[in-house]
C-alpha cells in the first residue's frame, strides 16, 4: 500500500445512486493505476434473503453508473467455512478501496467481531487505501454504535455498542450518525438514523465527555483526505458536529481541516453555533461543465411528471414520449440503489401511470374524425333544418359555408341531408 494515499469516505445515505458516483470516481481517481483493485464487502446485509440481489446491484451500480470493475470480498458469516473467509480477508487485504454499505450495523459488528478485517480496514487508513463507509456501515466506524434495527423494528431500549473505532487515531472521538436527516416517517421523527430527537438525546447522555456525534445526511459524503489533514463535504446535504444538543452545520461544497470538526463540537459546549477557525462553509461545489448537479430521485420524477402531464395538455405526442424516455432512464440510473425506501416504487409507478395515459392519448387519436365530430354537425345541421324551414336561406347558407370550410361537405337529397368529411380535411 505505500505510495497510495489515506481517504476515508464516510456516506450518509445513497451509496449506490447517482448522487454519489461522482464522489466514488474521484476516490477511485487517487488510487493510481486503473482498473483499482476494490472490493465489495457484504457482512453488513448477509443476514437478508436477498443478499445475492443486493450484491448484483451493487456491482452492475459500480460498474455502469462509476466505470469501475469491483470484486466481492464475501463474509456474510463468521461461520463460513475457513476457505470462504480467508478468501475475503485476503481479498480485502489487496484492494486499493473497501467499500461496505446498507444491512444491519450490530450484525456486521457481530461477524467482523475475532476476525482480521476491523485490522485491515485500520491498516489502510494508517499505511494507505481508501475506505468507504455508507449507510449500515457508516454507523459501524465511530467509538460508539447504534444498534438501529433493534430499537427502531425491534423497540429496544437505545442503547449504545461498541464500534470499530476507525476514528479516534485520526484526532476523532465520535459516534457516526448517517441518514441524519432521514424524513422517511412523514409523521414522525426519524431524523438521526432513525432514532428521532427524543431517542438520540437519551443516547448522547450516555457518551463520554470526549465523545461527540458526526452526523452525515442522506445523499451526501464526508471524504478524509487522512495526509492533508482535510474534511470535504459532497453531495446533497450536510455534515453536523453535535455535542450536549448544540450542533455545528456544515454544508455541501465546505472544505475544512479535520481538525476543525474537533474544534467545532468544542465551541458547541459553550455557544450553540460559533463557527469554528478556518472552515470555509462554502455554497456548493459547481458542477463541471456539461454535468448537472445531482438530485434526489424523487426530485426528478416530479418534474418529469411534471413535463409529461404539460406535453398532454399540449396534445405534444413527441414530448410526452420523450419524457416517458427520460423517466425510464432515470429509473435505470437509480436500480443500483440497496435503500429500502419506496421512491424506486413510487417512480415505476409513475413511469406506469404515464404509459397508460399516453395509450389512453393514442386511442382518442385513432378513432373516427367523424365519429367524435359528429355531434357538432348533427347539431349545426339541425340549425339548418329549422332556417331552412322559416325560409332564412342566408342562414342556412351561411351554415353550409362555414361547415364546408371546416372539410365537412354537404348532400341535400330527397331523403333529407347527408355529409361527410372531405380527404384532407383535420380536426383539431
């Protein structure tokens, strides 16, 4: 590993969706000669029946959306045979990046626990590598960890266990918190991983005084460049210092030291929110030209919903076509997602809705002309009747005239008055 540098990503949430390929790709990028030798690490989901799904994703996310070869480094369970495990450890101990995502973080805690990978991953952050920690994961690295599925599923009391640790040697003595701004409860409070203010005020009681909580917001990373000394936040959101219920907020697009979140949860014991010296809390980081920024999936179904509903009231076929298009590929863009929301559902259904529309729109176009002008000239040619009959021939020939000029030819006969719809004629 020498000669590579020492990163440490740590992501909120949406590890697998496009809001975070480009910070992937500028990992990737500083571990020198490509294809990076990488690995997926599956402990913390090994425990779920669609374990194998969840890695297919993850790999065709790594290998479509980022450009980049990923390998498994496979340890659902500290009682895989010794072949199985050893080839994990071995893979982990090769590949330039680890990366470890969604699942459980007290199950992944519990297999890692006696094995050799909570040492590699501090050995590449001590001698060089990079480490990417998201979602279930993320929780795992601080001091201290919260057990989410049992008390939040479950309903455990909260209650602390203890983590890897991966950060007090970097000056860091914190318990991770992602998902920190999670609003999935609509009516509830699921901020902080879930636990709500009630829960993590109980919680940050119990941690020691040097102790402080780093929260990390969906859709968002906080990159450790270890050799610099640096803090860079990316993404959608926020990363937050938090101590005694004071919180220091850092926006997308800050580029600080590392020393500065220390700092930061310091000043919060004595004044809510003072900034800390030296961080720049910038606005966030421009796109490069011709890369628009990233948005939450919701955020673009909406407005291609939003298109194709106007393209309809426009009788526009091509645009409603071209956003039904768009949609579809925003849907393939986000398959990699592991997050067990429903905006993947929601979006299909979306993507659903719009088709049957557009057939409802197709059907009304492909009937008759006549059949759905007829009423119209059945009506006028009523009007016809009756000034024809009070001997008004102006008025029945104005009638006749402006539906001849309309494409609907007249036929008087003995019988009564027949039409029908010229060649060319379009109704519109």
């Amino acid at each position: 590993m020498s000669g590579l540098p020492r990163i440490l990503a740590i992501m909120g949430s949406g590890e697998t969706t496009p809001t975070m390929a480009r910070v992937h790709r500028a990992v990737l990028d500083r571990l020198g000669e490509k294809p990076v030798p990488a690995v997926v690490v599956d402990t913390p989901y090994g425990f779920q029946e669609n374990a194998d799904d969840i890695t297919e994703r993850t790999l065709d996310y790594f290998r479509m959306s980022v450009g980049a070869p990923f390998a498994v480094a496979s340890f659902r369970s500290a009682d895989a045979d010794a072949l199985a495990r050893e080839t994990a450890v071995t893979r982990i101990r090769e590949a330039r990046l680890v990366f470890a995502g969604p699942g459980s973080p007290s199950y992944a805690l519990r297999q890692w626990s006696g094995s050799e990978i909570p040492r590699l991953l501090a050995r590449k952050l001590e001698e060089g590598g990079a480490v990417t920690m998201a979602s279930a994961a993320a929780l795992t690295l601080g001091r201290f960890t919260i057990p989410v599925y049992e008390i939040y599923k479950v309903g455990e009391a909260p209650r602390w266990l203890p983590g890897l640790d991966l950060l007090t040697p970097l000056g860091l003595p914190v318990a991770v918190v992602p998902h920190y701004d999670n609003a999935e409860g609509g009516n509830h409070d699921t901020r902080f991983c879930y636990l709500g203010e009630r829960r993590l005020r109980v919680l940050e009681a119990e941690l020691p005084d040097e102790v402080f909580i780093l929260g990390v917001d969906g859709h968002t990373a906080l990159v450790l460049d270890i050799d610099a000394g640096t803090a860079s936040v990316l993404g959608l959101g926020t990363a937050t210092v938090r101590k005694n219920g004071r919180s220091k907020v850092f926006p997308a697009g800050s580029e600080l030291r590392i020393a500065d979140l220390i700092a930061a949860a310091q000043q919060t014991e004595s004044a809510s929110v003072a900034a800390a010296p030296g961080v720049a809390a910038a606005a966030p980081v421009a796109s490069p030209i011709g890369e628009p920024p990233p948005r939450l999936l919701r955020e673009e179904v909406a407005e291609l919903e939003h298109v194709f509903n106007a393209s309809l009231k426009e009788c526009d076929a091509p645009a409603a076509v071209r956003a039904i298009l768009a949609l579809e590929e925003t849907i393939q863009a986000w398959a990699g997602d592991t997050d067990q929301s429903d905006a993947l559902a929601t979006a299909r259904s979306t993507l659903r809705g719009a088709v049957v529309c557009l057939g409802e729109m197709a059907v009304e176009g492909v009937h008759d002309p006549a059949e759905l002008i007829g009423p119209f000239v059945d009506a006028l040619l009523a009007e016809r009747v009756r000034a024809r009959d009070g001997r008004d021939w102006a008025a029945a020939d104005a009638i006749r005239d402006r539906l001849l000029a309309a494409g609907v030819e007249l036929h008087d006969t003995p019988d009564g008055t027949t039409w029908e719809l010229r060649p060319a004629a379009t109704v519109s």
